[in-house]
C-alpha cells in the first residue's frame, strides 16, 4: 500500500494518501452539508449527514494516520473527537425519529 501510484508535481501519491485525501474530503464535506441545511432552514441546525460524514471521514483518517503514515499525532487528533460523533449517531438512532430538512420549514414535528 506504500508504493508509489503517480507524482503531481511535488506530491507523491501512494494508496494510503488516497485514503487520507478520501478521509480529509469526507470530514470538510460535512461542513457544506450543515450551511446547506441551516440556509434551507433559515436558523442553525446540524443535520444527521453532518454526523454521519464526521464519522466516516474520521474513520479513514484515523485508518491513514494508524497504518499510512503511522503518526501519533494525527492518531490522538483524529480518534477523540471521533468519540462525539459516533455518540451524536447511536443517541439519534436511538431516538428513532426520521428527520427532514424541509425549505423554509421547521424542524418541530
């Protein structure tokens, strides 16, 4: 997993970065996913996308980080905050309420 798929420019690419880059977009997508839903609502909310894409790209980060790059650092960086996330999904599946992000409407059943 450690050998060399391309160089773009300075930037070796191996299968490992490939997970890491794949982690790191997961984890920043989360952010257009709470604007979009807080637009659509017009006041703040953290839809469940938010949470599910922080836990998924924490996961393969924290997977680049264990075995890619072997770095203590982004270990501890990645896996304690990744603790709120998966906590913010078993307590709403536990609740077992469907949500819905409805334009201009309100999140109140």
């Amino acid at each position: 997993m450690h050998e060399t798929l391309t160089h773009l420019h300075l930037v070796t690419i191996t299968p490992w970065k490939l997970i890491g880059y794949l982690g790191t977009f997961l984890f920043t997508a989360r952010w257009f996913v709470q604007f979009y839903a807080t637009k659509k609502q017009k006041k703040v909310v953290v839809p469940m996308m938010f949470w599910y894409l922080s836990v998924s790209g924490s996961l393969l980060t924290l997977v680049y980080f264990i075995w890619g790059k072997n770095d203590s650092v982004g270990i501890i960086q990645t896996a304690f905050p990744m603790f709120v996330s998966v906590y913010n999904v078993f307590a709403h599946l536990r609740q077992r309420r469907a949500e819905t992000v409805v334009p201009g409407g309100s999140d109140n059943p």
